[in-house]
C-alpha cells in the first residue's frame, strides 16, 4: 500500500508448531486488513511463490549477484525475475 508516494508495505510472520492454528489466524487476519482497505498477500512455508521463503532460494552479497548476471548473461532476466531483494542482499529462487 502507498500513501503519500511512500510504500507502506509490511510483512508479518506468524510462527509456531503445528496444530496451533496459524493458518486460522492468519485467515481471519488477512480477512481484517482486507476489510479495512489493504491489500494482502498469504504464504505458507515452503510455497514456492512465497517471496521470503528462504528454504527455496540462494543468497548473495549483491556484487556476488551482479556477477553472476554478467557471467550468466543469457539468463539474466530469468534471474532477475525471481531475485528478492533486501538492502544489499539478493535472494534468488
């Protein structure tokens, strides 16, 4: 969500063992923010689509990736893609 030309994005995890009902929880909170105007997004572990899931990706520095661009040029935009990126890291699946 923006407001004022400012990305107010925020990410929330939930944690814990299973049975505890995460899932639940995190349903009637997505149903919430939904009702108040927000756009949500829900990941489970191991989701492949799941952009912080971090069991499914490499990490690098950035001149680490950047070099990897270059030496893999041909696949570049395939990379980039599906590259998260965090400050000066880059997580690509």
């Amino acid at each position: 969500m923006r407001e004022g030309g400012v990305d107010m994005t925020k990410i929330i995890f939930v944690e814990g063992v299973s049975g505890v009902g995460k899932s639940t929880t995190t349903q009637i909170l997505c149903d919430k923010l939904i009702g108040l105007g927000f756009s949500v997004d829900r990941y489970r572990e191991f989701d492949f689509p799941n952009p912080i899931d971090f069991y499914s990706a490499a990490y690098f520095k950035e001149a680490d990736y950047n070099a990897i661009l270059e030496e893999y040029a041909e696949f570049s935009e395939d990379i980039q893609v599906n590259t998260v990126i965090a400050g000066d890291i880059r997580l690509v699946r």
